[in-house]
C-alpha cells in the first residue's frame, strides 16, 4: 500500500462520490487532506466518516469557481501546513444535453466548473510547487474526453479540455519536478450516477442496460479511481507524467456511445 504520512493534499470535489474516496485513500494512507466543496453540509458528513483515519480530513467549504476563493483557500493550506504535495482536481458537473438543447448558459457553466477550474486551482498551487521544486497535480477527466458522445456535448469538451491542459502543464512544470496527469473513469457507481439514472423513465432497467455493456461486469467504485489516484501520486510513478490512466473496466476497448 502507498503511505503518504505527513503529506499534504488538496481534493476538490471531497464531499461525495469518487472526491470523497480519493480523500479517504489518502486520509487512511496517513496523508493530510484538505477537502474542497461548496457543499458544507456533506463536507462535515465526511470529516465524521474520517474521523479515525491514520490521516486528517480538513473541510474548506469553496466555490471552485470563484478564483479569489480558490486562491485564498490554497494560500490557507500553504501558511498552515508550509508545504502541498498534491492536488487532486475532481469537482465537476455533468451536462447531458445535445447541442439542439444545450443553452449558453449551460454551455458556459459546464466549461466553468468542469475545466476553468481546474485551470484555477492549478494557478494557485503552481507558486508553491515551483519553489518546493516538486509536487504532483491529478486531474480527473472522464473516457468522454477521449471518445466523446452525442448526448453531453459541453461535457465531453470540457474533459477533452482537462486532458490536454495537464500534458500542457506537465511540460511546463517538468523542470520545476512536478509531475501532472489525469484520470479518465468509466461509469462510476456515485451519486451522480444515481441522479442521471433517476432522470430515466425506468432507473433499475437503465442501469441493467448500463451494467450490460460493462466488460467486467459492474461498475467502477470510487475506491478504484482512488488506488489510480495513489499510484499517480507515489514514488512508483516518478517517471509518469504528462498522460491519462484510463480506469473504466475495458469499456473504452470496447465500445462507448
């Protein structure tokens, strides 16, 4: 098992779904996490549930849109802890709409929250890893970013966008010894997945339909996304930098519409 005491990590996106396995991996591996979330409510729920990790959980509600937020919130984490090892960027939204029902608004808020941010977050760590002369940033994409798909538009753009923002990021930052790559999950049994299943006529039919198409035969969980998450993080991947880890279950191998 990777072991992260004493490291510091930021996630955002931590209360719910795979932000809060990843911040539970770490936790348990002894690492300190300073979980991102607008949502209080169920950033305390997991600062609870984390209470008896060999690590800490440390809630930050934050708006990962809001750039002052997002800066102010990272220089926090720097003046308390004096270091960040890692930042995992996993807050985002889905967006299923086609293009004939896609509104700017919503194009827009999909863009903001799914990429800009990451964009952000990035920005305001970058200082302190150029100085440390390390860290190591994990952006979570989606296989909709490498493969796209005519029902979420905006969101497949949005995860393309993450993809290429962190080989871009990795070669600016490979002399400075940081290290950036992203994550690309297939379907992952989360609450966001709860939410697009109950918007289907028949929730238990479209999620046999789902689980059909799935090579392994289920769905990923968040703890799968986090142990590619750890293994981005560690020294085991101190040559890796600048790629995608597809976790999906051979969906992508197969087919994706």
């Amino acid at each position: 098992m990777h072991r992260f005491a004493g490291q510091v990590v930021i996630v955002t996106g931590a209360a719910n779904g795979i932000g809060l396995g990843i911040a539970s991996a770490f936790c348990h591996a002894g690492a300190i996490v300073h979980g991102f979330d607008i949502d209080a409510a169920a950033l305390q729920r997991a600062a609870l549930a984390l209470e008896a990790s060999p690590g800490r959980f440390q809630p930050a509600t934050v708006d990962i849109c809001d750039a002052n937020a997002i800066a102010s919130s990272v220089a926090h984490v720097q003046v308390r802890e004096q270091r960040i090892d890692v930042v995992v960027n996993n807050a985002g939204i889905n967006m299923n709409k086609r293009i004939a029902d896609l509104q700017v608004p919503e194009w827009h808020r999909a863009l903001d929250t799914n990429l800009t941010s990451v964009y952000l977050m990035c920005r305001a760590v970058w200082p302190t890893f150029t100085r440390q002369r390390r860290g190591n940033i994990i952006n979570i994409s989606s296989v909709m970013g490498q493969v796209g798909g005519v029902t979420a538009p905006a969101y497949c753009a949005s995860k393309a966008g993450i993809i290429m923002l962190s080989r871009c990021l990795a070669k600016d930052g490979a002399s400075f010894g940081i290290r950036v790559n992203s994550i690309c999950p297939g379907y992952i049994d989360t609450p966001i997945m709860d939410r697009l299943l109950a918007e289907q006529s028949d929730p238990g039919a479209a999620r046999r339909q789902i689980l059909e198409r799935q090579p392994l035969g289920r769905l990923g969980t968040p703890a799968d996304i986090a142990q590619g998450a750890m293994f981005l993080a560690s020294d085991a991947a101190s040559f890796v930098s600048g790629t995608e880890l597809t976790i999906d279950g051979a969906v992508t191998a197969t087919q994706i519409d």
